[in-house]
C-alpha cells in the first residue's frame, strides 16, 4: 500500500489506526488527482478537511475527503465550512 502509485485511482478506501493516518493524508496529497476521494472508515486524516462524514453507526464514521489543487499549488480537502453529516440507517 504505501509503496505502490495511487495517482490512477479515483478513490482510496482506508481502514488504518489511527497513527498511520498522518502518513495516509500526505500520500493521497501527493499521489491522487484532483476530485479523487479519500474515504477512511473510524479516523480523520490528519492534515485534510473532509467534505462528509457518514455515520451508518455511531462508532464507525466513514471520513470523505476530495482531492484538490489550491492557489499554493498545495493539494488538501475541500470544503473549509466543515464537514456535512450523513446519518444512515
């Protein structure tokens, strides 16, 4: 996982603890495209601000990041109001 390219994929689903989390952010940063999604099941990525949260269960959130190119050249999450809740059922 943290050896192969993850710049073809349109969308990386993690399920890490949550000190691997950090390492995850800058990887999707660096290696997915802009609109790509990162989805990581109970832990934020460090460093991204996610665009949803689905909450099907109370512990195990799905955190939802989008990729994209800011001003700075910088890659990070959309949405800087915060992030929007999903509870299913």
């Amino acid at each position: 996982m943290w050896s192969g390219d993850w710049s073809d994929f349109e969308m990386v689903y993690m399920f890490q603890r949550p000190e691997s989390m950090e390492r995850a952010a800058r990887k999707a940063q660096a290696e997915l495209r802009p609109g790509a999604l990162l989805l990581s099941l109970e832990f934020q990525a460090v460093g991204l601000t996610p665009v949803a949260v689905l909450k099907n269960r109370i512990d195990k959130p799905v955190w939802i990041y989008r990729m994209t190119d800011e001003l700075s050249g910088q890659r990070h999450g959309a949405g800087n109001s915060g992030p929007c809740t999903q509870e299913t059922g």
